[in-house]
C-alpha cells in the first residue's frame, strides 16, 4: 500500500507507526513536513517552506486560522507534485491541528484519511482557567480559544476515521464527533525504556549516581507552570531538610511550549528557582536541560521517585516513559493522569498541592522498600496497555489499513464510547 503521513514536525507522534510500515517492502511511505520536520529511515520527506506574512489585517480570531490556510497551502502544492509524479496514496494520516488536513480531500479524493486528534480547545476542564495562581481567558479570550479549533472541526468533518491517544484526550472533542475517533495510543517500547538496577547518570556536575543514591526526577519538555513546574519547585524545600542526602535532578528546556509566557525577558525556570533558592540546598538540584534520549532514560532508571505534574492538558510521553521504567510515580490528580495512574500504579495528589507532594516524596524516600512495588505495577500497566510492538502498532496499523476497529484496552473508572 501507499501511506503518506502529512505532519509539519514529522516524524512527531507518526514516528513508530510510520517506520514500522516503512520496514515492510510492500509498502511505499512518503511524509510531508516543514522544514522542522526530520528524516526517517524507509520514508520519503518532502518538506515545505512557510513564508513570514504580516497578519496585521486579519481579525484576532482569525489569526491561527490564517496561517494555517497559508500552510494547507503549501502542503497542496507538495500534494500536487506527488499526485504529477504518479504517487497517489492509498492511506493519507494527517495531524487536524494545523491546517495541513484543509487540501488533502481534494487532492486525493479517493485516499483514506485518518486524522491524529491530539487535543480540543474548550473553556472549561482543560488547561484553560485551571490555575487559580494565573489569570484566566475573559470573554474575548474564550472566544479567540474557540476559533482555535476551526482546522480540527473542519479536518473531522472530512476525514475518513481518527485516532486519539487517549481515551481523556478523545474526550475533549465534541460529543458528535466520538464515534469516529477510535483511541489509539503512539506505544512505548517497553524493551528498550526498562529498568535497569546497574544504571548509572552523570550529572551537571561531574557526579555519577546510581540506584543506591536518592534520586528525585521530574521531566518536562520545558519547565513551564502547565506541567506543575511552580508547584514542584515549592515542594523542594520540605524535601531537601527532611532528606539531606536526596538529590534532585530536572530534566527540560527553559523556554515556554504551552499556556503563558513569562513576563519580561524571564523564565519560568528562574522565577520559582528563585522563589525558593533560599532556601534549597542549590548544590544538590540538577537542571540537565534537554537530553539524548538515551541519557534521559538513564536518568529514569536511577529515580527513587518521578514527579509528573500537569493541568488537564495532552498527556505526556515521559509519564508513560516513567512508568514503564519502574518508576514510583507521584503525580496529580488530574484527569489525563488519572487514566493511566491510580492507587495501584502511583500516588496522586492535588495538583498545587506542595506540601503534599513533599510529604509524599519523604515518605517514599523513607522507606523504598515499601513502595518498590508500585513501580513494578507501573511498569507492568504499561506493557499491557500501552507496548509498542505487541498493542499499540497492531491496533494502529488496523485501523489504518480500514480493518476492524480496534478496541482499547479497558481503563478502571473510565468508560469507552466506542
């Protein structure tokens, strides 16, 4: 069959799913993507190129909507060259987020398209208006939100089938639309992120620990308030007195990826290291910054306890990744957390909640025997719901292929609107 996987960051969340249909020589696997987007073995990238334009003129509800008709405009020129020179896709996957999806109908109207619904803008149980410590949309801001939504509703309304990576992510997309997203989650390679009681991580400061140390971790693709970063930081303080010997390592950047920006040239990374620098043992917490991959996993394997921390928002592959490398996990209780963490696989506490997460931390720290259980329990979710190889890529490429819909694996507390 022919694929072709339409994502301006490509591989992005088609990474796994796009190489392994790329490995059978039956298949041809082409992309599309901008400029960002990066090479992967067995596919063929065809890149575009977004020119700056002034939006000055357009309405500022109009303005995301805007650019991503500037970018469906270049995905179509790139549809158009494939289509010339004889590739016509069997499968089109597209993202619904921005704009790439608006051409692909016309230009391959015989394809079936299969939409990645990764997240629905709403005012009310989402990040939006979570976090009382921020101030929130008013009017004007609500409505502005809800024109965000425009590529997916119209990328729905025309897609053959859709797939979201978990069943609360499905969730925030209107309640007509359920019956066509199926849950589908990207997979982790279970055989590759593993325990390992031998591992060891070299940190900012030469040291090299290891499983015998005490490692607190927390992970973030940038350290921002959406992924609990604030609250962490006001949870070390307690930590730290109570455990002198603990070391805390932050694996993230220092910019901002999602929610607002922080005022003036600052960071969020140095507004709340500032905040309690005074009162922290700043010699024993560790900013690695961004990591290889296989350093990052390094510095799961060494964790006696994973902090993930986050507003109703997409649910973050280190919190998988964290799990299934055995790692005791302390996380809200928040609803995308609550649908791969409970009272068996984690301990979920209030979201801005420090001094609980402190508490929490000690305790595990004091006593990892006890506790050691729940990682194993973690690890062991995740290979039954979420492993690459033997769940996730067999009920995607289903799905795909237009075979029998696949059902997801069953979520306690959590119904499935099929």
């Amino acid at each position: 069959m022919k694929y072709l996987f339409v994502h301006n960051n490509f591989p992005a969340q088609f990474r796994h799913v796009a190489a392994y249909l790329a490995s059978d020589p039956g298949n041809e696997v082409r992309a599309v993507g901008a400029d960002s987007a990066r090479p992967l073995k067995g596919v063929v990238l065809h890149r575009y190129s977004l020119s700056p334009a002034s939006i000055a003129g357009t309405h500022p509800f109009a303005r995301r909507f805007d650019l991503e008709c500037r970018r469906a405009e270049q995905v179509l020129y790139v549809a158009t060259m494939l289509g010339e020179t004889g590739f016509v896709p069997d499968v089109v996957v597209v993202h619904s987020g921005w704009g790439e999806a608006l051409p692909l109908r016309a230009a391959f109207p015989q394809a079936r398209i299969v939409n990645y619904c990764e997240y629905f803008y709403r005012p009310h149980d989402s990040d939006v208006n979570f976090d009382r410590e921020f101030p929130g949309l008013g009017v004007d801001g609500l409505a502005a939100l809800q024109a965000r939504n425009a590529s997916s509703l119209l990328a729905l309304a025309d897609c053959d089938a859709a797939i979201a990576p978990t069943l609360w992510q499905r969730s925030t997309f209107p309640a007509e639309f359920s019956a066509k997203i199926d849950v589908v989650h990207e997979g982790v390679d279970t055989e590759l992120v593993a325990p390992d009681p031998n591992a060891t991580c070299r940190l900012d400061d030469g040291r090299v620990v290891s499983r015998e140390d005490e490692i607190v971790t927390f992970v973030a693709r940038n350290l921002e308030p959406l992924r609990g970063y604030h609250t962490f930081m006001r949870a070390l303080p307690e930590l730290m007195r109570a455990r002198p010997h603990a070391r805390v390592v932050v694996v993230g950047g220092f910019g901002t990826s999602y929610g607002q920006r922080p005022p003036g040239n600052q960071t969020w990374h140095r507004i709340f290291l500032d905040e309690v620098a005074e009162r922290i043992d700043l010699s024993r917490i560790h900013f690695l910054g961004h990591l290889p991959y296989a350093d990052y996993l390094d510095v799961l394997r060494v964790s006696s306890a994973h902090v993930y921390l986050t507003y109703p928002f997409v649910l973050s592959w280190s919190c998988l990744e964290a799990m299934a490398a055995g790692c005791v996990m302390v996380a809200s209780d928040t609803a995308p957390v609550r649908e791969v963490i409970d009272a068996e696989t984690g301990i979920l506490v209030p979201f801005g909640a420090h001094r609980r997460i402190a508490e929490t931390l000690i305790e595990v720290l004091s006593d990892p025997g006890r506790h050691a259980d729940i990682g194993k329990r973690a690890r062991a979710r995740i290979v039954s719901r979420y492993d690459l190889k033997t769940v996730c890529l067999p009920r995607a490429t289903a799905l795909l292929s237009g075979g029998a819909r696949p059902e997801p694996p069953p979520v306690p507390g959590l119904p499935f609107f099929g």
